[in-house]
C-alpha cells in the first residue's frame, strides 16, 4: 500500500515537465476559474464538451499513466454512478396533486333531446390520446418494466428531466474534481501562492492580510504529502502486528482504532512544530516583516496565445452554451 502514489491528490507531479508545467500560473488559474464557471446555468452539450476537452486535454499532456489511470479511472466510475442513479431516479414532476374543485360536482336533472349528443360519454384521457402528435417529442424516454415484487411492479422510468438532471450532476462532479486536481499536478504550490498573491493585491487596501492567507494556503498544499505519510505509516504499522480484529470484537477495534487516531494526530501536531522551528531558526519572524519571494513570473507568447483561448473559450460559452 502507497498513499503517494495510488491517490496523488493535491500533490504537484515535477517530472515530466509539460507544456502546461511550464505555463504562467496566473494563466492557469484564469482557465481553472473559466472551466469551474462555465457550466453554470449551461446546457448538457456544453457540460458533455468540457468533460471532453478534459479529458483530451490529459493525453495531451502526456502524463504518465500511474498518475491519471486511478483519478480518471475512479472519477469517471463515480460520475457514471451519479449518473446512473439520478437517471432512474423521479424527476420530481410525477407528482399527483389533489385537485382544488371536488371530483363530483353538483348535477341537475335536466331534460334533454334525444337527438342531443352525449358528450361525457367519451373519456378526456381517450379523446387526448387518439390525437395525432405535431413533433416526435417524448417526455417519458424509456419505460421498461423489470421484475414483480409481491404485488408490485418494479419499472425503470426515465425521462427527459432525469436524463438532464443526470448529465448536470455527473458532468459537474467530474468538471469539478477533474480540473482541480488537473491544476494542482501542474502547478507548484509556489506558483499558486504567487498568483493568489498577486491577484489578491487589491484586497491589500482593504486591511485583508493577503501575505498571511497565503502563506497559510502554501503550508496547507505542503502539508497534504505529509498526512498521507502519516496515515501509510500507521496503516502498515497495524498490519505487521497481525491483530485479529474477530477475537477483539467491537470494543477491542474501537479502542484500537482511537488510539491509532490519537497518535495521528500526536504525529501531525509534531510535523506541524517541526515546521514552525524551522521556520524561526531561518529567521521568519512574520509574513509583513520577512519578505516572501513566492515566484517570478515571466509571460512568454505561449502565455498571450493561452490568454487569448480563453476569450475564445467564453465567446464559445455565451453563443452557443447557454440554455435555450
């Protein structure tokens, strides 16, 4: 079992060094933002698309395969999953509503003509359903009906709602995880507190101590390694002690497992100490003091031709990803 490498979330991937590796992270961060909005209030094509271009956007990249194979793999199944339940799941407008006026309303007895037509004779749902259809539209897409349990019938419903409700929740999910991750394995966490810095500068005027938040969001992305660290090292110390969890029971696991608990926490407090010594003994004594040097940034032409994808990207969304 290893934590670093079956699950690198979070961490930053320094060989192979990529084009998008090498990209400014100001640059990159504006696409993350674009992406992350973009699917807002969008129609399911542009969704579908984004996922697309993620995806394609990954092989380009040339990553190698022990890195993307279980993120993609995992987040594809998991979207898949969400789609697959919301699909066959109520949409919520197959709802019966009680109806404001009685079902039975007053009657006269009236005298009528023989010749007269009887026209409650014939059932409204009937007249409706013998009309001819103007468009091939469907609301109900699939209606198959799949085993009996006791008296009931199961029958799997999907319908243009849950279908639509389907591609937004699992295109989101991958859209949001995908492209996150994508961004923290090809950006330092360096370049991520310089372009949060500079682009947080405004806030400055304000009174925001924006040198301390970043600061804190450096150490944090830091910090992530070191907890699946600690996390691996406990797990396999469990496992060499061969402890047999069915003699234990429920109470000999659970205190087993607390105190495993305790001494993780034990070991990220003292990682955390370490740190901060560290620190101190290099001579940072504040972040408005001690002037942080996060990262030089340097615009290429690749960065100008990136920038200018980005209009592109939203002239796309406005003119043909909306909701219709």
């Amino acid at each position: 079992m290893d934590l670093l490498r079956s699950l690198p979330i979070g961490l930053y991937l320094e060989t192979p060094v990529t084009w998008l590796h090498k990209t400014d992270p100001r640059v990159k961060l504006g696409w993350l933002v674009s992406i992350l909005l973009s699917p807002i209030a969008a129609n399911s094509a542009w969704r579908l698309s984004i996922v697309g271009f993620l995806v394609v956007l990954t092989f380009m990249l040339r990553i190698p395969g022990r890195v993307w194979r279980r993120q993609l793999g995992l987040l594809a199944a998991f979207s898949l999953l969400l789609f697959a339940i919301t699909t066959i799941a109520p949409d919520g407008l197959n709802v019966s509503y009680t109806p404001r006026l009685p079902a039975q309303d007053l009657s006269f007895n009236m005298v009528r003509s023989p010749d007269a037509v009887d026209i409650a004779e014939t059932p409204a749902d009937e007249a409706l359903a013998n009309l001819p259809q103007p468009t091939r539209y469907r609301y109900i897409l699939v209606q198959q009906p799949l085993f009996r349990m006791g008296n009931r019938q199961v029958i799997v419903k999907v319908t243009q709602r849950s279908l639509d409700l389907a591609i937004r929740i699992g295109t989101l999910t991958f859209i949001l995880l995908y492209s996150s991750t994508l961004y923290l394995l090809t950006t330092a966490p360096e370049e991520i507190a310089a372009a949060f810095e500079y682009l947080a500068q405004p806030l400055k005027r304000l009174g925001v101590p924006v040198t301390e938040i970043v600061l804190t969001l450096t150490l944090s992305l830091r910090f992530i390694p070191l907890v699946l660290e600690e996390v691996q090292n406990l797990v396999r110390a469990v496992r060499t002690r061969g402890i047999s969890w069915k003699k234990l029971g429920f109470r000999g696991s659970a205190q087993v497992w607390l105190t495993v608990a305790e001494r993780f926490l034990e070991n990220l407090l003292l990682r955390a100490e370490q740190i901060a010594s560290a620190m101190l003994v290099r001579g940072f004594v504040g972040a408005n003091q001690h002037q942080v040097r996060w990262y030089e940034f340097r615009l290429r032409l690749r960065d100008g031709i990136i920038m200018t994808g980005i209009l592109a990207f939203w002239g796309l969304r406005i003119y043909w990803g909306g909701q219709g």
